[in-house]
C-alpha cells in the first residue's frame, strides 16, 4: 500500500470539497486516512485459503454452523462502508474440519478490501468449498450498506441479505431449512 499516494489523495480531496488542508484540525486528516486504509484494506495483501487450516481427523459429520460473524467492508461503487454479519455454516467430509476462528478469520480477509456484497458471499464459500471440501456449504450475509442509507434513496436500517448454497444444502431442501432455522431460532432467545 502507498502511503504516500494516499495522503496526497485526501489533501486534494479536502482541497476539492472547499478545505484548506492546512487548517489546524486536519493538518493530520490525510496521514490518519492512509493508516487507516493499511487497516481496512488489509485483505487485499493476504490470501483468504492460507488461513484455513485442517484439524486432524475428527468424527463429526453434521452441520457445523457460525453465526453473527461481525464484518465490515467497503462497496467498490461509493467507497462507503457496508456493516453487517456472517453466517457460515458447513457439513465436513471425511473428518475435514477446521478451527472455528479459521471461518470468521475468511470472512475478515475478504472482507478487508473492495467488494460488492454478493461477490464476498460467492468468495466465502469458495475458499471453504475448495479447501475443506465439504459435502455442503452455506454463506448468508447481512449488512447494511452506507450508500443506501446517506447518500440515494437515504433509507437507513434497510438491509442487504445474499446467499450462496452448495453441495446438500442445495440438494436437500431439509438440510438446509435446518441449518436456516438454527441461524434464525438461536437470535430469539
């Protein structure tokens, strides 16, 4: 990530929105705005698969689910922030598991760069699919999208739900009214 260019980026922003960049209490606007970014945007240098890991073999062979997985990333559209939760939930194949902070660590790294909401869902299930190779796979995120709610239409509280649905969650209707009722029953407690 180019710091440099960033605070150079902010300055002419603040000078193009009719700021002096000069003013005393955003003399430092730019140089917070590039930390920041080496923050936010850090997905873009990682790679998603490296951060699953198998755990040896266990016995389990039925929904293993992640809920309220809090993630933030930034649309590509506005460069404004959608805000929601995660959930993920899998069906291991022979004995192929991982670690529980393993799926809410996938969800950070793909969140941490510039998405559309329906492409990190799709990158999600990818990573899982393809690295644990699971007899099923499920992606729902929600979030609320900032463009949506101060800028357009202005209608905050709206959110966004997207979902991918691979292997017997998608051929097997009960499965995966199973694992959507234990994302949604769990929350009324």
């Amino acid at each position: 990530m180019d710091r440099e260019k960033i605070k150079k980026a902010v300055r002419l922003f603040l000078e193009a929105i009719g700021e002096d960049p000069e003013r005393g209490d955003i003399k430092d606007t730019p140089a917070r705005v590039a930390r920041m970014c080496e923050s936010i945007f850090s997905g873009s240098e990682q790679k998603a698969r490296e951060a699953l890991t198998i755990l040896k073999e266990e016995k389990h062979d039925e929904i293993i689910l992640l809920k309220d997985i809090p993630f933030c990333s930034f649309c590509e559209h506005h460069l404004l922030p959608f805000i929601g939760k995660a959930h993920i939930a899998y069906i291991p194949r022979n004995g192929k598991v991982t670690g529980l902070s393993k799926l809410a660590r996938v969800v950070d790294i793909l969140s941490k760069k510039l998405q559309v909401q329906e492409r990190l869902t799709t990158q999600i299930a990818d990573v899982i699919n393809e690295v644990l190779q699971p007899r099923g796979v499920m992606v729902i995120l929600e979030a609320e999208h900032l463009c949506m709610s101060i800028r357009g239409v202005k209608k905050p509280g709206t959110l966004t739900i997207t979902s991918v649905v691979r292997g017997l969650f998608r051929e097997n209707p009960a499965t995966r009214a199973e694992a959507v009722s234990l994302i949604k029953g769990v929350e009324n407690r």
